[in-house]
C-alpha cells in the first residue's frame, strides 16, 4: 500500500467511524466515572487505604490517565497529522479500556484479572493485524506537515526564509 492510498484511506474516513469513536470514550468515561463512585464508596471510611493496598494499580492509573488525556488531545487538536490520528486514537481508546480495567481490579480482583486478559488477548490480536497500517503510519507522521504536504527541503526552506526577509 503507498502512502498516497493509506493518507487518502484515513481522510476519507467516514462519519460512521467517527461516531463509534465518541461513542466508546462515551462508555469509557461514563464506566470510568461510575467506577470510580464505587470505589469511593468502598474505601470512604479508609484513611488512605486504597493508596497503602493499590499503590502499584493507582500509579499505574494516573500514568494511563495522562497518557489517554494526552492521546485525546492530540486528537481533538486541529492541526494533528492524518497519518498518525488512527494510531493516536487506538491509543485512547486503549488507555480508557485499560483505566477501567484497573478500577475493576481494585474492586474485585478476580474478575479484573479475568478481564485484563481478555483485553490483553484482543489487543494482542488487533496489534497483530493492523501492525502493517501502523508501521506506516508511524513512519510517514514524521516526513508530512501538519497539511498532508511534504515537508520542504532545506534549499526550498532557505529560499522562503531569504523571500521573507526581502519582503520585510
């Protein structure tokens, strides 16, 4: 697949698409939110024993939160480049699954275990299949302006930088 296809592939996406992507991050901050009530309930009369118990899964929590509220803002930025945004929001998506998946384990580890890997498994099996699209994605991002364009060669940069300064 040239690059052409896979950047015509990805600006050609469809509304579709777009809407089961809100409405995953639509689930997962809801099943987030809701978590996150019941383990407010279950550790409220604890003086930070849900730190002392789960530090490991609470450290691991506030790193994929950061990491999945970057990756949406990356996104939902303007000017994010097309061949990476499919990449970036695998990455969100992956990141809500995930956070949620750490607050089951805290409220009921078997279960949270059991889903870990189930997830686990999918991502595995959607890495495995996509990892093509992804390679390229990851190496085309790099060598395009934030408009799809190549970048300039630095004698075209060198001449639009001296057009500039003649214009001044």
């Amino acid at each position: 697949m040239s690059s052409n296809n896979f950047s015509n592939l990805l600006s050609e996406r469809s509304e579709q698409e777009l809407r089961f992507f809100k409405q995953l991050l639509t689930v997962f901050g809801f099943s987030f939110s809701f978590l996150l009530a019941l383990i407010g309930l279950k550790y409220q009369n604890s003086d930070g024993a849900l730190f002392h118990e789960h530090s490991v899964i609470m450290v691991l929590l506030i790193i994929d939160v950061c990491t999945g509220t970057i990756a949406l803002a990356m996104v939902t930025l303007p000017n994010s480049h097309n061949s990476s945004l499919l990449l970036v929001e695998f990455v969100c998506l992956i990141c809500g699954a995930i956070a949620c998946d750490l607050l089951i384990l805290i409220l009921v580890p078997p279960f949270g275990w059991f889903m870990f890997i189930i997830c686990a498994f999918g991502f595995v099996c959607i890495l495995y299949s996509s990892y093509p699209q992804i390679l390229e994605s990851v190496w085309q991002a790099p060598s395009q302006t934030p408009n799809g364009s190549p970048m300039p060669t630095s004698n075209e940069a060198e001449t639009q930088m001296a057009e500039m300064g003649h214009n001044v």
